[in-house]
C-alpha cells in the first residue's frame, strides 16, 4: 500500500503527456483532466498526510543507479516535513488549476497551459516526496523547467521570452551552487539520502567540519537562487511575465518556496556544522528587508506582490538561519495559502480591469465585492493581524530573532514587518479604496474564479490556527520532531508585532486615503530614497552593466580570437605549405627541372651545331679533312 | 550469418554500394529506397547483436579472426565488447535515420547514396576492427568519402571546409601511422593485434612518445581544443545528413581510440598525460560554450556547443575513475543523439527558409508548433536538463573528476551554465518574440521528418529516465579498462 505514493506524482504527469499530445482536440475541456489528476493526487496523499501527523514516516526506494560503490536510490520518504509540504502543494494548486479554468478562458493555447501546469504539479510532488538529494535536485530542475515554460507562456512579447530566459539562467546558477554542495557532501560522508542528514548520523564526520559546512552553504546556494534571495533575487519580479495564476501557484506559494523546504530539509547538516547559519540568517534578514523596501514604491499590482514574496521568504530563510525550524516552515505554510490568495485576487483585477497600473485603479471594491473582501482578507493575515494565519507564523520568527542573542537580526525583521503591512494597506486602499482614477468596465470574476478565492481566504484565516497556543502549538510539535524546542509565548514580542502591524496599517490609511497628496510630496523630499525603492537599487542595471555584459563581451572576444587566432594559424599553415610548395614549385620548374631541361637544350644546341656540319656534300667533307690534314701539319711542325 | 554478424553488420553497405553502382542514374526513387532499406536491415542485424551480446562478460565477444597478409602479421579481427557495442548501435541509428533524412538532396543521388554506404562501412569498421592496420584502414576510409560529400552536396564554401576536413584529419591520422609503427615494430613477433599489444609492457618514455602520436590523430579527429577549427566549417557546409553523422559518430571514433587504443596499450603514457587531458577538456568546455554563444549561425552554434559538450567525454576520461569512464562512454552515445537531432532540425528549418541566421528568425513557435516543441525538447536535452539522457552522462563525468581534480569539476560547471545560455539564447532568436512577418508562411515540420526525431527522442527520455538499462552494457568492459589504467592485472 505504501507504494502508492508512487502514483501521487505520476497522476499530474500522466495528464501532461495526454494534454500534451491531446489537448488541442479537447479544447476547453482539457482543463479538466488537469484538475482531475490534481484532485487524485490531493485524494491520494491524504492518507499518507495523516499517517505523519500520527508521527508516521512512510519510506520507499529502488536502484536508480550503481557505478562501482556509488548508489544511487530513488524513491519517497514522507515525514512531517514533506507531509505538510504535500498538503500545501495539492491543495494550493488544485484550487489555482481551477481558477486559472476562468483566467485562461478563451486562450488559443489554453490546453498547453493547463499541460504545462500539470507537468509542474507531478515534478513539485516529486520534489516534495524525494527521498535522496539527487532526486530533490532532478525535480528541482523539472520545476525550473515548467516555470521557464509558463513565465514566457505568451512568449510573443519580447519582455516575457527575456524574463523566462532570465528565470532559468539565474536560478541555475544557483543550482550550480547546489550541485557542488551535492557532490561535497556524497563524496564526504557517502550518501545523498535526504533521512540521513541529521546529527546521529553525521557524528562520525564531525572532524571533516570545514568540508560540510562549505557543502552546507553550497546546498543553500540552490535556495538563493530558487527562492529569489540576495544577490540573485532579480528574476522573479520578471517573472511576473507569466500569466497570474503562474504567479501564484509557481512564484508565490510552492516553487519559490521549495528553497525554503531545502534549507529545512538540510536543517540537520547546517546545525551540526553551525557555523552556516549566521550567513543563512544574514541573507534571509538582508532579503526581506530590501525587497520590502522595494515594495514600498512600485506601482504595478504584480510587481508589489512579487517583491512581497522575496520579502516573505526572506522572512523564512533567515528564520531557519537562527535555529527556527518550526517558526521557518510555518511561515511556508500560511505564506502559501494567503500569498495564493493575493496574486489570485490580483489576477481576478487584472482580468476585471485589464490594467495592472494601482494608479489607474481605485474604488473597486463596489463593483468586485468577492475579490476585494478575500484580498483584504490576504492583506490582514501578511500584514500580521491576529488570529489570521500570518501573524501566528510571523510572530514565531519574530520570537526566534528576538531569541537569538543577536538584536539587529530583530529590529530588522521588526522594520520589516511594519513595511510589510504599510505596503500591502497602500496596495489595498489604491487599488480598491478611494475614487476610481480610471473609468473601466469593471465586472467581478466569474464563479470559477471566485470560488477558489474564497476557499483560499478560509484557509488563509485559519492554517495558522493550528501554530497558535490556543491549539497548544500543535504544528511546531507535529514539525519539530527531533529538533523540537519548548515553546512559551513571548508576550513582549507579541506586543510588538501588533503594535508595528496596526502602525503600518494606519499609516497607508492616512498618507493614501485621508491625504492622498502627501506621498508625492515625501517622495520629492525623501528623493534618492525614492529613487532608491522605485528602481529597485539599480540591481538589474548593475548586473547588466557588470556580469552579462562581461560575459558577452568574453564570448565574442573568444569567437574573435578563435576566428582570428586559433583558425587563423590553422589557415596560416595551410596557406604557408601552399607558399612552401610555390616556392619549391618554382625551384622545380626553374632549378631542378632547368637542369634538367638544361642539359637536353645543352646537347640539342650541340646536336643542331653539329648538324651544320653534316651537309650530305662530298666537297665539303673534302674540305673539312682538308683543314683537318693542315691543322695535323701544323701542329707536328710546331713541336 | 550469426557467426559473422559483425562482418555482416559492416559490409552490408558497402555491397549495397556496389550494387547501386550498376544502377543507372535514373533510378533515383529506386536507389533513394534501397540505400534506406539496407541501412534499416543493418539497424536489425545490430538489434540482434544487441540482443546476443552478454553484458556481464567483459571479454571480445563475436570475435572473427582470419589471417590476411601474415607475411608482415596483419589479420583480419573484429570483435565488440561494452566499449564499442553503444558505438556501434549508434553508428546504425544514425546512418539509418540520416538515411531518410537525406531524401531531401536532389541532386546525382546515385553517386550521393553509393558514397553514403561507403561511408557508414568505414564508421562501423572502425568500431569493431581490432587489428591496428585494419583499423587504420577504416579510419581512412571514412576520410574519402566523407570528403566528396562535403564537397559536393555542400554550402557555397564547401570546397574550402572538404579539404581543410580532409587534409588536417590526414594530419592527424599520419600521427598516428607513426603510432601503429611504433607499436608494431616494437613488438616481438611483430603484430597489429591490439589485444596482443595491450599485454607488452613498455618502457615509459615510448609509452609518452606514442602516447603523443596517437593524441594527435584523435585529438584532430574529437575534436579538442585547439584542435577543433575544421569543425565549424565542415558543419556549416555539410548537408544536413552528413554533419548529423559527422556529428554523431566522426566525432566519437577520436574518444573511442582513447577508449580502444591509448588508454588500454599506453596506460603509462595516458597516466602522465591525464592532468593535461583534464587542463584540455576544461578549456574546451568553457571556451567552446562561449564561442558558441556568439555565433549568428544556427549550424556553427551547434558546431561549437559540440566542442563543449564533447569536452565533459574528455573530462571524464581524465578522472580515471568508473563513474568518468562510464560519464564518458555514455556521454559519447547522448551526444551523437542529441546534437545528431538539433542538426537534423537546423536542416528542417533551412529546407524551409534557406536560412540559418539565428537574428533573423523570430515567433516561429507560433507558426511551427510541433517544430518548436521538438527543437525545445532537444535544447533541454543538450543543456542538461535533468530527467533527459544529457544530464546523466555530464553528470557522472562531473562525479568522477570530482573526486579527483575538484577544480576542474567547479569549472567544468560554467560549461553548464553556458549552455543553458547559448542554448535559450538560441530559442528565444528563432522560436520565441512575435512572428517575424518573412516566415508567416513556412510549413511546420513534416511526418517524415518527425520520424527521423522520434527515435532519437525515445533514446534520450529512456537514458534520461532510467540510464542502468545502458550503464549495464557498458560498466563490466569499463571496469576492466580502469583495472588496467591502474596496473592491476585482470
């Protein structure tokens, strides 16, 4: 029976291959065979979901491949861990597969769409399910692959074919990064097992410590990369490119996230080799706070949420970085839930107002009542407001900063809380609040669309509740596990936190609602500070300027010297034995050949000289021995 | 007929050959089906030597062996074991698949599909001679016939690209002439028998100087940096079958000598060159990837990412180590199949558009659907995508220099990044942006040509998925190679 948990991926990937090869004949009903593979998988891993919260851990694998002593084995190891990571992405992404039926509608490559989302789901489910880090990193690449696909799905506008390209590039250079930590730490301590990272089992290799925790930082270097940490964070906002559920379901709740999961999952590796976590929390912390910072100022809807997710998972990486296993993850989970929710009521604008300027909007809430109640719903729970779900999580990281001896990890995330919920109430009162700046024919979203939106908003109220101490802190207890610590409610900190929330809150309530003149005038005071935001800090003009144009300018100076170089010997000695044999050639004709020629016009001028003499006249022989006879005289005369 | 399988296997075309010489020129149709027909009974002759062969011995198997001039000591010997056996199916999948690829040369077919069989004689005669003089004779029959079809059926520089083709492998193999004679006049009684050669015990210093020469000749031929300059010319001028095969099997018979001649006769030799072999893969990776990413011609693209790719073979050969070997050996099979297809499809798109130039292209995914999902499939393949066969052999080469130059690993792995640059480059010039108007009305890909790829496409999801079923042929063969790289007797 426990195989069975082979099939949850293999249900979205057989859709793939029948929508892939089938989908065009199906037309808008191919939709369905994606939500229907979506629907086995989420049916299929409830009971392997329950089994882990009972403390179960179900285990399967095979020989994918053996070289020598090196083995390789593939198959699923389902623990808390991956449970809750399978809860998420079934559930999340089988009620983004639904809305997108609404979003997509009337796409002339609307059963593609629904192909490539299925392909996402099995290599998501697989990445969740792996059991060695070799299998984590093949899916990890699959999933890169579905979102290279679906950031450039309308790959007719230039901006997006740049942006998918500019997705895959970055992220693999982090999966590089996470390649080396792979082979570091197999040929290190042996194995790729992912059940095996954990202290018990690297005990004997406590001496090799430098090695493991460079693999450690390696293994990270994958999640800076895939979830759009500093310094290679730049390509999600691009990826915004990608239809909105995209957005959603890839950018924003699970395959962003699973960097997040891979930190988690090496937890084991980086606390024994402590000495990664301080980089892990620095990133984390350096992360959330600039991509808030950033957020602060765009002006298109995605642009903001995309922002808000590199802040979020900021959030998360620096929590594990300063021993928050629990606090880290949870914030995974509720971020998944209302982050979905926001870029889907996001979506559902767009697809009402076919803008996604926020200064052209305005006043919507009257005519999509639906998506504004779930939005500010979303909005309440990232902002930090109790009992919705992000204030349980948050708070959590919050603690665990506050806890970890080192303030400014504290007053950071603290900072970056308030600019959290400044920027999310300045997005909500622009775009829904207000008067309408723009005349539109707005009309809500249809019911497949604003089903899943209120779904969502259920879930983003209550999946924190479970983390709460009103449930006793059953998920850390549930998540922990081995690496459980006791869990007190800090009530300063919790003070805190409300307190910096409602001051956000407030604040975009008064500088865009109350005086709706004054942000302009704080942005002309504040200038290279708004510059700073509104450009992003220049990061995509940096690099541009720095690594991608070094690195064409290194290709073609290659292709030149190796045009000009390299060939150009290879031609130079061609044509030199070319000159060579000119020269010898000429020597033939003129020197060899002339001698030999020489000799034959030597003996034929001799020959037609002589000829002259053989006339065939009988009188002039008599003559020539005539000569002869008195030269003969004369010479005997002479002696 | 099975106790002859591979003389069979090997003559199969060249008496088709013959036979299509005494056809008149007419015929096209005629002689257009049977040179296909042959090279598919030859792909079904090599299925059932597949079939026969025992992957857990790692001894010759069908060994044929009939004196042939035994006053210097030649003899007729062919055999195959885990080595050449992928070498020699992939040699048969691709002269069968380029076969039907070439339907589209219209132009004195006879002489085309005559020079065509002659040609796939030499690949396979090269894979399975185990006589140094045989195999010598081989190599050089390859060089002929691969010359007139570049010369003839090529671009408008063909002439230039056949006879630096020509003369600079003619280079490389008198090198390795120098190497043969060196062996066999070294050796007592006199022999060309590689097998009896393997068992001499050098002296080091002969190791070296032969070790060189015969470096030369497959150096030229693989190709490695800075070798590798007759490469781009002769693709970009080939048609479209011919650098498939050039591509796919040429290129291999260079690291296939390392695997049959140099590494096993002059494992000295190959010990003392083995830094520099990993200082010439790593150079040619990175340097063939950022060449490639500058080029304007679809074709010279694909050419140089040859030369990066081609690089990991090197590169895992230079670990010495059995995850290296077996990267190396299957990473020579995934290349002949991936690069083989994206050859095959830059021909599909320049049938159509008389075009290779990558920045004039633009939106064909819109048009050419299939066309673009096929060229996407086999990008991914080529860059490394796991899940598909490229990933795994680069993969295990990685593993294996690892563990023994772990720079060379680091580095190798821009190559990586590389290609997924030049590599999506090249898909968002020609596939990606809106649909430049001047191609609104090329045909997708056709049936024919679908058929050409899809087996290839098999190959490459099956190894990508599940690579023991062809790591099984060749591990026990590699297993003694390595055995005897490090002087351990087997």
């Amino acid at each position: 029976m426990v195989t069975l948990a082979y099939l949850i991926p293999l249900f979205p990937l057989l859709a793939f291959a029948f929508l892939i090869f089938f989908g065009k004949r199906f037309g808008d009903k191919s939709a369905w065979v994606a939500i229907g593979a979506s629907l086995l998988s989420l049916i299929l891993s409830t009971p392997f979901v329950m089994g882990a919260v009972q403390g179960q851990i179900f285990v399967h694998h095979f020989e994918w491949l053996r070289i020598g002593s090196a083995l390789f084995l593939f198959g699923f190891s389902i623990d808390a861990l991956s449970a809750m990571m399978l809860f998420v992405v079934t559930v999340v992404g089988t009620l983004i597969i639904i809305y997108s039926v609404g979003y997509m509608h009337g796409d002339p490559r609307f059963s593609r769409f629904f192909a490539y989302l299925s392909l996402f789901m099995a290599s998501m489910l697989s990445l969740v399910l792996a059991n060695s880090l070799l299998m984590l990193y093949i899916s990890w690449e699959l999933v890169g692959l579905c979102s290279y696909l679906l950031i450039g799905f309308w790959f007719e506008k230039p901006s997006a074919a740049a942006a998918s390209k500019k997705a895959f590039i970055t992220t693999r250079v982090g999966d590089i990064a996470l390649f080396l930590g792979m082979l570091l730490l197999f040929f290190t301590t042996g194995t790729l097992e992912l059940r095996n990272l954990n202290h018990e089992f690297l005990a004997p290799f406590a001496s090799q410590s430098k090695v493991l925790t460079l693999a450690g930082l390696l293994i990270f270097g994958g999640a800076v990369g895939k979830s759009a940490q500093f310094p290679l964070h730049v390509w999600l906002p691009d990826a915004m490119e990608g239809p909105t559920p995209v957005s959603a379901l890839i950018h924003a709740a699970t395959m962003v996230a699973a960097g997040v999961y891979l930190v988690a999952r090496s937890f084991g590796l980086i606390t024994f080799f402590p000495d990664a976590l301080l980089p892990i929390a620095t990133i984390g912390t350096i992360t959330a706070f600039m991509a808030a910072f950033i957020a602060l100022t765009q002006t298109d809807i995605k642009r903001v949420l995309a922002y808000s997710t590199i802040s979020q998972l900021g959030f998360m990486i620096a929590a594990l970085g300063l021993k928050g296993y629990g606090a880290g993850t949870f914030h995974l989970m509720t971020h998944a839930f209302f982050k979905a929710l926001l870029f889907l009521g996001a979506g559902s604008v767009i697809h009402g107002t076919g803008t996604q300027d926020i200064r052209e909007m305005g006043g919507l809430w009257k005519k999509m009542p639906h998506t504004t109640f779930t939005f500010l719903i979303a909005s309440l729970a990232i902002a930090g407001v109790p009992p919705l779900s992000g204030f349980w999580s948050k708070d959590e990281i919050l603690v665990s900063a506050y806890e970890s001896g080192m303030p400014i990890f504290y007053y950071l995330l603290s900072i970056t809380a308030t600019m959290t919920a400044f920027y999310m109430f300045r997005l909500v009162f622009l775009t829904f609040f207000g008067k309408p700046r723009k005349e539109f024919h707005v009309h809500e979203s249809p019911a497949i669309m604003t089903i899943p939106l209120w779904l969502l908003a259920i879930g983003s109220a209550l999946v924190g509740l479970p983390g709460s101490p009103w449930m006793n802190h059953f998920f850390q207890t549930f998540i922990e596990g081995s690496h459980g610590a006791e869990h007190a409610i800090n009530l300063f900190v919790m003070g805190i936190s409300v307190g910096l929330g409602a001051f956000g809150i407030v604040l975009a309530w008064l500088l865009y609602l109350v005086f709706p003149a004054v942000p302009e005038k704080l942005g002309a005071i504040f200038k290279p500070l708004y510059l700073a935001s509104n450009r992003k800090l220049w990061f995509d003009e940096l690099y541009q300027a720095t690594v991608i144009r070094g690195w064409y300018a290194l290709s073609s100076a290659l292709a030149k010297f190796d045009l000009g170089v390299i060939d150009g010997l290879v031609n130079a000695t061609g044509i030199g034995n070319l000159r060579l044999s000119d020269i010898q050639n000429w020597i033939d004709i003129h020197i060899v050949d002339g001698a030999v020629n020489g000799v034959g016009a030597l003996t034929r001028g001799f020959s037609s000289a002589l000829r002259k003499i053989q006339t065939g006249f009988v009188q002039n022989y008599l003559i020539i021995s005539f000569i002869g006879a008195l030269m003969l005289l004369f010479f005997e005369l002479r002696k | 007929m099975l106790n002859h399988l591979l003389s069979w296997i090997v003559f199969v075309p060249l008496a088709g050959a013959i036979v299509i010489l005494f056809f008149p020129k007419s015929m096209t149709q005629w002689i257009k089906w049977k040179a296909t027909a042959l090279c598919g009974f030859n792909l079904l002759l090599g299925c059932i030597l597949l079939a026969k062969f025992n992957p857990n011995v790692t001894d010759i198997q069908f060994l044929e062996k009939a004196s042939w001039i035994p006053q210097i000591g030649v003899n007729y010997t062919l055999g195959v074991d885990g080595i050449s056996l992928p070498m020699v199916f992939l040699t048969l999948l691709l002269s069968c698949l380029a076969c039907i690829g070439s339907f589209g040369i219209k132009e004195r077919e006879k002489e085309y599909y005559f020079l065509y069989l002659l040609l796939s004689t030499g690949m396979l005669g090269t894979f399975v001679a185990l006589d140094l003089f045989l195999f010598y004779i081989f190599w050089e029959v390859v060089l002929v016939p691969m010359y007139f079809l570049i010369g003839i059926w090529g671009g408008p520089r063909k002439e230039y690209a056949a006879i630096k083709f020509f003369l600079y492998t003619l280079a490389g193999s008198l090198f390795m002439l120098l190497g043969i004679l060196a062996l066999y006049f070294y050796s007592s009684p006199h022999t060309f028998d590689m097998t009896e050669l393997g068992k001499i015990a050098y002296s080091r210093t002969f190791q070296q100087f032969v070790f060189l020469a015969f470096f030369l000749g497959f150096a030229i031929k693989v190709p490695i940096w800075p070798f590798h300059t007759w490469l781009p010319d002769a693709h970009v001028e080939a048609p479209t079958p011919i650098s498939v095969l050039l591509a796919g099997v040429l290129l291999k018979m260079g690291t296939y000598g390392f695997f049959r001649i140099s590494y096993p006769i002059l494992p000295d030799g190959a010990r003392w060159f083995q830094p520099w072999m990993g200082v010439l893969a790593v150079t040619g990776i990175i340097y063939g990837g950022f060449v490639s990413l500058a080029q304007q011609d679809f074709k010279k693209m694909i050419a140089y990412s040859s030369v990066s790719h081609m690089g990991f073979v090197l590169l895992g050969l230079a670990a010495f180590t059995q995850d290296g070997l077996n990267g190396a050996l299957l990473q020579m099979f995934n290349h002949g199949t991936i690069t083989g297809g994206l050859f095959l499809l830059v021909g599909v798109l320049y049938d159509r558009a008389h075009s290779r130039d990558l920045n004039g292209f633009g939106g064909l995914g819109v048009k050419m659907t299939v066309y673009s999902g096929i060229l996407i499939f086999f990008s991914l393949a080529s860059l490394g995508l796991p899940g598909l066969s490229g990933f795994v052999s680069e993969f295990l080469c990685l593993l294996g220099t690892f563990q023994v130059y772990r720079w060379f690993a680091v580095l190798a792995c821009i190559g990586i990044i590389l290609a997924a640059t030049y590599l999506l480059y090249m898909i968002q010039r020609v596939l990606l942006g809106p649909l430049n108007p001047k191609w609104s009305s090329l045909p997708d890909i056709n049936r024919r040509e679908i058929f050409t790829l899809v087996p290839l496409m098999i190959f490459i999801l099956a190894v990508g998925v599940y690579p023991k079923f062809i790591l099984e042929y060749m591990a026990p063969a590699l297993t003694a190679l390595l055995a005897k790289l490090n002087g351990i007797p087997f």
